[in-house]
C-alpha cells in the first residue's frame, strides 16, 4: 500500500488518537516537571543521553570506559579516542533521535513490543558495567516496570504498553530541547557539551549558538515523529 505522505482525509480515529496521546503526555509532563514522579523518567532521559555518546564514541573506533547517571539528573560518559566532534553533540541529539524512534514504535503494537524489548536488552547490558548505584537501581526499576506493564498488556484487559513506549519517547524529546535551553541560554554551563564542541569546532559559533541549532534540530526529530506517525496511521 503506497504512503499517504500528502496526509490526505486526515485525520481518521487512529490518528486523532496519537495527536491527543502526544498532547497529553506534553501537558502531563509539562505540568510534572518540577515533581518527584518524573525523577525515574527523566534519568532515563540522562541515561539515553550518555549512551548516545557511548555509541557515537564505539562508531568512530573509540573506547568506552564507563557510563553514570547521577541522581541530581546529570550523567557523564568517559570515553577514550574516537572522533570527538561527533562524540559530543551525540548525547543531545541522540536522546532527540531516540524519542522520535520510540514515538513512532508507539504507533503499532508489534513495534512497541520490540521497542519495549530493545529497551529491556539494553538495560540489562547497562547494569552489567554501570559504574554507580543510581545508573544500577534506574535499570533494575525500569527492567521491573516495563515487565510489569509487558505482563499487564499479554495477560489483562490494561493495554498500556503503547502509551509508555509514547510517553518516554516524548519525554525524551522535550528533555532534550530544555536541556540544550537550561545548560546554555537560562543559565550558562561552561562545561556542557555545547561549550566543549565550541572549543574544538574550527567554525565561528559560541557554545549558545550550537546549543540554539542542536535545539532546533531536536525539534525537527519531534515534528518528524508527529508527520511520520500520522503518515504510518493513514
């Protein structure tokens, strides 16, 4: 069946069904933001975040030395060789790519079931070489969350392992945008990964600058798994 990619006859009930979903979970973690209950969710973020740099390091023949997530929501990958200009700007827009990748597997039952498992693959090879005890406990919680709502949605009447999979994958991508924001333009964080790839970026851009354009990039990740999701629901 060809793409519906001019989006024409939008929008049936499965695709009002994603919009208002996505609006939701916006205003719900909009709302939350501040509060203990997205604590789990936004280190998870943090830790998407470090392994992106992780995989960006692996990518371009470097070494990964260890990952942590820290409890203040703050996290640092230590990496040894690979390309660093790719390395850095990784960990911003990977958690972006990620969030869209997981907003899309929303989509479908079949892929949020293999996203689910993807999730719990990668978190269970984490707690093998997780360096600090917030990273371990942030893995064993998620692994028994996300059993939890895997088993609910096999063996009960409680179909919510779509909207999980939705809402860390929105929760990714607005983490993202106010991370770039909250580290270069509210307040000025000399160490954030903007600044470091100012530093060794022969082009003529600040760390604010670079901050501004991954924040716009991040929100074309997001605008991309809206279209795309409605393309996919069509």
């Amino acid at each position: 069946m060809r793409p519906n990619w001019e989006l024409r006859n939008c929008c049936n009930h499965d695709q009002v069904v994603f919009l208002i979903a996505i609006s939701v979970c916006t205003v719900v973690i909009l709302a939350l933001w501040r509060t203990i209950l997205l604590k789990p969710f936004k280190l998870v973020t943090v830790f998407l975040h470090e392994a992106s740099h992780a995989i960006a390091c692996k990518l371009t023949c470097g070494r990964v030395e260890g990952i942590q997530v820290h409890a203040d929501e703050g996290g640092s990958t230590q990496t040894r060789g690979g390309i660093y200009w790719v390395i850095l700007p990784a960990g911003y827009l990977g958690s972006s790519f990620w969030g869209m990748l997981l907003i899309l597997a929303s989509t479908n039952l079949l892929t949020a079931r293999i996203a689910a498992g993807c999730m719990l693959a990668a978190l269970l090879v984490v707690l093998c070489v997780a360096k600090n005890w917030t990273l371990r406990g942030l893995c064993i919680g998620f692994i028994v969350f996300l059993g939890v709502i895997w088993v609910l949605q096999e063996m009960t009447k409680v179909k919510a392992l779509r909207y999980v999979i939705l809402f860390i994958g929105v929760m990714n991508s607005l983490f993202s945008v106010y991370d770039i924001y909250d580290d270069l333009i509210s307040r000025r964080v000399h160490s954030s990964d903007a600044e470091k790839f100012a530093e060794v970026c022969p082009c003529p851009c600040n760390g604010p600058s670079w901050g501004a354009i991954w924040g716009l990039i991040s929100l074309l990740f997001l605008s991309a798994a809206m279209y795309l999701g409605l393309v996919i629901l069509s």
